[in-house]
C-alpha cells in the first residue's frame, strides 16, 4: 500500500487542477494510520473527496453536493456521485482529440506503481468530466469554450434506481 505521505504528495500534484482551473480549495486530509487515507476538495456548493482504504484495498473518488453547506448522507444518490457513474455519463461522448489535450495536461505527472497510475487516471477523468459537463459543479468557473456536452445529472441521477458504489481495487 502507498505510504500516507506518498499518497498525500500524489493526490495533491494529480488533482492541483481542481484548485488552477475549477476554484476548489483544498479543505482537509484524513490519515487513519495505514488503513485509510481521504483527501477532500471544496467549492462553496461542492466537495470531492480522493480516499484509499488499505483493507479491503479500495480507492474511489466521490462527488458530494452540499446541502446547506454540510456533507450529505454518503448512501443520498442525489447528492453523492462516484466517479465511475461521471464517467459513465459523459466520457463516451469525447472525441479522441479531447483525450489527447488532457493527456497533455497531465504529461508531467510520472506515476511509478499501479496505486498512482490509477490516481492519475481518475484526476484525468475527472478533469474531463468536470469541463465537459454543464451541471456537475455549477457556473463558478470559467469552461473553455464549446466545451459543454448539455445536461446530464438529473437523467444520471433519476436512472440510478440502485447505488451500485463500485470502488477501485487496489491491487
């Protein structure tokens, strides 16, 4: 498993964009000794959270939108969206040469183990999803141009019938 200060490193270099591009602040980390490990980004409306669990060896990223500023129910699937079900609402509609400019974003960042390779791999998703979405995050940043693929989060959230809460695993 990756130490608690690797993790803190990585996260913080892969999902920096959250803070140059989208207006998050970082808001806090959790360390639970080597069993658990959160990272948590803030807008006024949003949070993102980037969590490793050593036992069952999970990772996931999640979208909360607050209600009256605080954390909704982790189970409210109105309010809290894994990034799987983002991906699966909007990746599918981007052409390759979207790709390949967030591609280009991230070239930078080198991962050295299969526990980085898919932290980055999910800061290149949710990057893309959060440019390419009108709803998921609000109008508090600015989206390049022509970059909008319309509405999707009410018809994502009202056809989950049943939270499937797929997570990452670590291998």
């Amino acid at each position: 498993m990756i130490s608690p200060e690797d993790f803190l490193l990585f996260v913080k270099s892969s999902f920096s964009f959250l803070i140059a591009e989208f207006q998050f602040e970082f808001w806090n980390e959790t360390i639970n000794g080597t069993a658990y490990y959160d990272v948590k980004y803030r807008d006024k409306n949003n949070v993102i959270s980037i969590s490793i669990e050593s036992s069952p060896n999970y990772y996931q990223v999640m979208l909360f939108k607050l209600e009256d500023g605080q954390l909704p129910d982790y189970d409210d699937k109105r309010k809290s969206i894994h990034l799987n079900e983002l991906n699966d609402g909007i990746l599918h509609e981007l052409t390759k040469e979207e790709f390949k400019k967030n591609n280009e974003y991230f070239a930078q960042i080198d991962s050295k183990d299969e526990t980085q390779r898919m932290i980055l791999k999910s800061a290149k998703d949710l990057r893309l999803c959060l440019l390419y979405s009108d709803d998921l995050i609000g109008p508090a940043y600015n989206k390049p141009a022509a970059a909008s693929r319309g509405s999707w989060l009410g018809k994502l959230i009202s056809s989950l019938n049943i939270r499937t809460n797929r997570k990452h695993k670590v291998k």
